[in-house]
C-alpha cells in the first residue's frame, strides 16, 4: 500500500513535465511508477493532470481490510478478539459504494471470510510486530545527471524472526501470482530500501530478511530475499523508470486492467462508449455497422472494407478517439512499427564487450538475450540505435 508525496514541487506538474523543480527532482510512489508502466496515460491522468476520480468499489474494499488488520494487530496488553475484528469491519462498511446490491453482498460475505480465514491460520498474539503502517521516503541518486528522486510509500507490517526480519505487504487479489513475480517484485525491493534506510546495519544480514506477499483471500504468503546486486539493479530500474516517464507521450496501453479504470469517460480507447448520441453519431454508427458487416465478408468485399476502414480511421482523428464501438464489437485503431537497429552504431557498442560476433547477423532474439546481460548504460546505448523503417495504422475487431 503506497501514498503519493504530495509536496509543493508536484503543483508545477504540465503536460509534458514531470516536475519543474531545482535538479529536476522528482517526488513520486510505487503506485504511481506502477500506474505509468501499466498504462502511460492513467498516470498522466492521475499525477500530471491532477484529475480527481471515484474510488472503485475494490479499492474502498481494500483499504477496509487493511485497516482491519492493522486493528487486528493493535492494541494493549491483548489483541481483538475474531468476534472484536468482524465488528470493526462490519462497523466501517459502506454500501454506498457498490452500484450493485449483490455486488455489494458478495463483497460484504468475502471481507468477513477473509479475516475469520486469517484469525483460523494464525494466532494474532503469537506475532512479533516491529511496526504497522510504517511511513517511508527514500532518496535515489541519479549515476548519469547526479538528480535525486524520492520515493514514498506504506509498509503494512514489519516482523522480527529468529534470524532477522520479515517485511509483509497485504494482498487482497483473488489469483496468487508464480513465485517467478515475486523474485522479480519491484514493490518489495524499494520496502527493503526503506527498510534498509531505518537499519542499515542490517544490510550485512540480506539472506535473512523476508519480503513477502501476504494473500488474505488465501491465507498464503510467497516470499523471496533479494542480494546487494540485486537492490543495485532495483534502484535502476527505478531511475530508468522516471527517465521514462520524463521523455513519455503518455500513450493509452489496453490490459484487463481497463475494466476497472476510473477515467474510462475521458480515455481514447473507451470514451466513444459513453458519447452521448447525435445526428452526426447515427450517421458514423451506421459507417461503423457497414464496416463491422463488410469484415465479416472480407475475403469477397476487400475494396469495400478498405473504404469503410478509411471512414473509421478518419472517425476516429475526429473524435480523437482509440475505439469506437458497435452493437456487438468493438473497433480498435493499431499501430505497427517496425524498427532496425543502426548496425555500424551496435558494432562499436558490442565490439567493446566481445559480443558482436553473437549478434553478427543482427538476430532480434539473440540481441535481446545479449541485452539482458549488459549493464543500464549499454542498454541505453543500444536502445538510441533503433530506428523505425516501417509504420502503419489499421484496425482490429473484438467481441464487447
């Protein structure tokens, strides 16, 4: 669980900045890193246009259990009893934020289950808690330009262990993920630099701090530690993900996130479904329709879907939309590029390293496996040598 910093410096957020501040510095979150590399436009919607939005039902959902199980895991000389805990939650439920009854209901039953299934697993008294909800902001530096970020954010819980500490982030999600995602969690590893930053003799004892995954709904946790090498590919990660975000556009990337996104209404590539309707919109429905139809018969009216493509895609520069929607699909604009890498600006960059000779014929998936060896600079390097040879723009067609 993360809060974004709001300080004085983020007011200076524009389009295209992302903060007019001495050094460039930059105060951010997780959540909102994490927003950005999920979908570059809900993070410009959220932090650069500041644009307010209704919590989901599931976050409201969330933000209940975790207050539940800080109460659960606070108090005096005793902890809450099952009976005290189901009070709290019952007692803090709005079931205003649910549209719909049974959602709500369903919703209600899965809160309840979810703490008698956490007080059934485990003994609250028997914990050794260091700290709940433990506030942080860590300090990166930039290697390349020398700017500092901060970074911000909520532990849930912190315990002391035989050997050393585990540090625990609650999960509310329905799928348990491989433990491949946790190794590789970058939520975790900025909670161990925090965590590090409070102790940071405890740095000579990484093999036995625990990061783990808490999940409620199953009452399992996945856990991993992380190396020195590995925090020093973490902080990097991060550095690149703010350079990112410096020279993004904010492009729209669909996901089964979507589904749950609160700016729906404003995004290219849903708005066209809450447009409210006109003449003129009678008039591209039906050019959507025809299109739709003229697909579906393609193989023997090729010429004429190529036409209506060309009324969709002139639609949707229009209404500056990503998809416009029929009774039953849904047409999405793509976008394809092609890319070659300038092969005498690779040479000089991999002869240095001795890996030309892998990648002599310039095979995608061999660069790709070299790339991954290399350090953050010689990637970036590599990455400057691409060039777009090719670029189109079509449509594709989806089931609602």
């Amino acid at each position: 669980m993360f809060l974004f910093c709001h300080t004085a410096s983020l007011s200076s957020f524009r389009k295209l900045q992302v903060v007019n501040h001495p050094n460039n510095l930059m105060n951010t979150s997780f959540s909102a890193l994490n927003t950005f590399k999920t979908c570059p436009l809900k993070y410009k919607f959220q932090v650069v246009d500041r644009i307010k939005a209704k919590r989901s039902p599931e976050a409201v959902f969330g933000t209940l259990i975790h207050d539940t199980m800080k109460f659960i895991h606070t108090g005096g000389f005793t902890n809450p009893s099952l009976k005290e805990a189901l009070n709290h939650f019952s007692t803090h439920w709005n079931p205003d934020v649910f549209d719909d009854e049974i959602d709500e209901r369903s919703a209600f039953a899965q809160g309840i289950n979810i703490i008698q299934l956490y007080y059934k697993k485990n003994d609250p008294a028997m914990a050794k808690i260091v700290d709940l909800e433990s506030r942080f902001v860590i300090e990166l530096e930039d290697g390349q330009s020398k700017e500092k970020h901060f970074v911000s954010g909520i532990i849930d819980r912190i315990d002391k262990t035989d050997e050393g500490y585990e540090i625990i982030d609650y999960k509310t999600s329905k799928k348990m993920p491989p433990q491949k995602s946790i190794d590789n969690n970058l939520q975790l590893l900025i909670y161990l630099l925090a965590f590090l930053k409070r102790y940071p003799k405890e740095e000579s004892n990484l093999d036995n701090i625990n990061l783990s995954l808490y999940f409620l709904r199953h009452s399992a946790r996945l856990s991993s530690t992380k190396t020195a090498e590995e925090l020093q590919k973490g902080r990097e990660e991060v550095i690149e993900i703010i350079h990112q975000i410096k020279d993004s556009d904010f492009p729209a990337i669909m996901s089964p996130l979507c589904g749950w996104c609160e700016h729906q209404k404003i995004c290219p590539m849903w708005k066209h479904k809450f447009k409210e309707e006109t003449l003129d919109d009678e008039q591209q429905k039906e050019i959507i329709e025809k299109y739709l139809k003229a697909q579906e018969n393609a193989k023997i009216e090729r010429g004429k879907a190529a036409e209506l493509q060309k009324k969709i895609l002139e639609i949707m520069e229009q209404e500056d939309v990503g998809r416009l929607f029929g009774e039953n699909k849904i047409v999405a604009k793509t976008h394809r590029q092609t890319f070659a890498y300038n092969e005498n600006e690779l040479k000089k960059i991999l002869e240095k390293k001795d890996l030309w000779d892998t990648v002599l014929k310039l095979n995608q998936a061999q660069l790709k496996k070299v790339m991954e060896t290399l350090p953050l600079p010689e990637k970036k390097e590599i990455e400057k040598t691409r060039e777009l040879i090719r670029e189109s723009w079509g449509l594709s067609i989806k089931k609602k």
